[in-house]
C-alpha cells in the first residue's frame, strides 16, 4: 500500500504501528465509521461518530474503545496523540501495519468519500 500523502488516505504505516487522522463527531447518534472525507487542503480523514457527549473526555474514551473493537484490538492500542479537544484528532493504532490497514480498509469500503 502507498503512503497516506500518496494515496490519499488518512492513514500512515509505519513498522509497529498505524498513525490514523479522525474527524470525530461526537453525541452522533451511534459509534460508526462513516467513510473519509478530504478537507479544503486535500488532506483526509477517517469521518467516525459516536453517541457519548463531548465532555471530560467521555467522547474520545467512546472513540478509542469503539475503533479498537472495530479493528480487532486492545483499546491499550489505541492512542490519541493530538486533538484532545478539537474535532480533528490523530491517533497511533499499535500492532501488525498490515493487517490493521485491511480491517481499516474494510471499515471504510461502500461508503461515500
């Protein structure tokens, strides 16, 4: 697979692990993954909501345990490096590169960019 800058993807492989960029919508109804979108500077994101509200960090507990069931890991996994606050987020996914990005692409497949 290329690198995310080359494909378009918002995700990153590394050797150990995924860097992925979310954009969260949270009290959204439901947790899901709703495709990826591309913002005004072609950059990508995965589009994922969830149900919990946007206080005391409930909405990226409910994000990281929901996209580490998703994909098949721990939520230990699963690490918010940066957005803490904002809709847009990064995150690192530890584990098998390869495999990860399947189930992600898996996540995403059928479903409008």
């Amino acid at each position: 697979m290329a690198d995310a800058a080359v494909s378009g993807l918002p995700w990153q492989k590394t050797d150990d692990h995924i860097r992925l960029a979310v954009r969260l919508t949270p009290s959204g109804g439901r947790d899901a993954v709703d495709g990826i979108e591309a913002d005004a500077n072609g950059d990508t994101r995965l589009k994922m909501r969830v149900s919990a509200v946007p206080e005391k960090g409930k909405a990226n507990k409910a994000m990281i345990a929901a996209l580490a069931k998703m994909l098949g890991v721990s939520k230990s996994s699963v690490e918010l490096l940066s957005g803490d606050t904002a809709r847009q987020k990064i995150l690192r996914i530890d584990g098998d590169p390869e495999d990860i990005v399947q189930r992600l692409e898996a996540l995403v497949q059928d479903r409008p960019a």
